[in-house]
C-alpha cells in the first residue's frame, strides 16, 4: 500500500508541473504520438484509469491533464 501511494504522489508532482507549465497544443500532443482517451472529474479517477490502461493495453505512458471542467485522460503507445 505505501508503494501505491508513494507512485501516486509522484503522478500528482508530475501532474500538477505538467498542468501548470504550459498546456501542449493538441496538435503538437497528437504529432508527438498522444491521444486523448476520457475525461475524468477527478484527478484520482484519472490517474487509477491511466493505471489500468498501462497494465491492461500496452500503452508506454499516460498523463493527466486539467482541461475544464475535468481531467483529461492522455495516451501515447
């Protein structure tokens, strides 16, 4: 349980540096090989979403982006 948590606040530190540095474009997201998959209200819902599609489809990363009024759930294989 410590190790979930200690990803976790690691996904909200790079989370919170993403969202508050400057926003990619989405064209210039899609060009680099993101997609944007669902958005979420909470960052929580997000990131366990993230998670799962990680373990579950083969996707290398995933990122959660502030898009109001919800999360937005990013991608790329």
């Amino acid at each position: 349980m410590r190790q979930k948590a200690a990803r976790f606040g690691v996904t909200l530190a790079m989370a919170g540096a993403l969202t508050a540095g400057a926003l990619a474009a989405p064209a210039s997201a899609t060009a680099a090989g993101w997609v944007p998959y669902q958005g979420f209200r909470t960052l929580t819902n997000c990131v366990k979403a993230g998670t799962a599609k990680l373990v579950m489809e083969n996707y290398k990363e995933y990122d959660c982006r502030w898009d109001s009024p919800y999360y937005m759930l990013w991608l790329r294989k």
